[in-house]
C-alpha cells in the first residue's frame, strides 16, 4: 500500500466509524415478521428506509418470529443481545399469550424480564403494548391489555398504544383471516411507532 493512500484512509478512518450504523432490534410475533407479506413490505422495512432517508445510522435486526409469545421471546434473548448488541429493542409480544389464554400474569413476568435483561445489556426498550378480541372475555382482556402499562410505569419505559387500535377493525387493512393487518395498514403501523423511537437516536 502507497503511502499516499495509507493516509486517505487514515483520514477517512473517524468518519467511517461515525457513519457505523448501531443495531436496533425487534423482538416481536407475526405483527412485526409481517405475516403474509413480503419483507420489504412490512413495518418493520418501512421504518428501516425512514431512518435511511433521514441519515441516521441505525439499522434493524428484525428477530420476529410468526406465533411467538412472551415466554419464546425470553428465551432468544440472551443470544440476540450478545450476537447483535442492540442500543435500541423494541419488544411487541404478548398477542399469542392472550390467544392462547395463557396466564397473564406469566406474561407480565415474561415481559419484565425481557426489558431487565435489556436494560442490562445496555439497551433502551420501547414496549408496544397488544390487545386481543373481547370475545376472550372482558376481565381478561382487561387484565391482559393493564400489563403494559403498568411495566411501562414500573420499568420506566417508553410505551406504544396498540398499534392495532384503527387498522384491527377496517377490512381494508386487514388480511382475509381478519388479524393480521395486510401491506396498505403497514405504513399507518410505521407512522405509530416512529414518535416513540426517533427521538431515542442519537
């Protein structure tokens, strides 16, 4: 290597690690995997070209996983966080504990646990709270959605309303099996969630 172009990379060398983008990571079920859509397609893309578009140097991991609960989330954690290093984690669980009438009880455990162990790790949490369908009945569905914000308060953590809140009950929005929302709801979902992470980026 010349000596000329030794000293160009040298004075190119505190911009390059400037512009290193820092991980942000998702830790989700099918809402933030994009069920039945492409990636590009999904929230999760969607925000990643927003923060291209804006020259913040972050990037997305997106360790989503269709059908995933709390519990499953848990127990990836600690190889995402030590494989990826996240400054950033956004936890949406939670949705396939309700369906499945699991405890939520173990599900506030669950989640608590997931933003220690993040915290921990060094990483700041946005938690997106979830909701399930009334026919679920109206003290657990009640019992379910106090979760989150309880451990919003409880863990001090920015907390996202149900990102679900206009889209679950417009068919225009909605994929045929009416819950998961299709690829003209996915830049709305984007839109929620952008207030709550921009201004965590450095």
């Amino acid at each position: 290597m010349s000596k000329f172009l030794f000293a160009i990379i040298m004075l190119c060398l505190p911009e390059l690690v400037i512009a290193q983008s820092q991980p942000i990571l998702v830790l989700g079920d099918s809402i933030s995997a994009g069920y039945g859509l492409e990636v590009s397609q999904g929230w999760v893309s969607i925000l990643e070209k927003k923060l291209i578009e804006t020259n913040r140097h972050y990037s997305i991991i997106n360790a989503s996983i269709s059908g995933e609960t709390s519990a499953g989330g848990l127990s990836r954690l600690n190889a995402l966080l030590s494989t990826h290093k996240p400054s950033i984690i956004l936890v949406q669980l939670g949705a396939n504990d309700g369906l499945r009438g699991l405890s939520p009880v173990q599900m506030k455990n669950n989640l608590s646990e997931i933003v220690h162990l993040s915290q921990q790790s060094g990483a700041k949490v946005i938690l997106l709270a979830m909701k399930i369908p009334p026919n679920y009945g109206k003290r657990y569905v009640e019992q379910f959605y106090a979760v989150y914000p309880q451990l919003a308060q409880a863990l001090t953590v920015q907390l996202v309303p149900f990102i679900l809140e206009d889209v679950a009950l417009n068919k225009d929005l909605m994929q045929a099996d009416g819950l998961h929302p299709n690829a003209k709801a996915q830049s709305i979902l984007a839109d929620k969630i952008e207030p709550y992470l921009f201004p965590l980026l450095k």
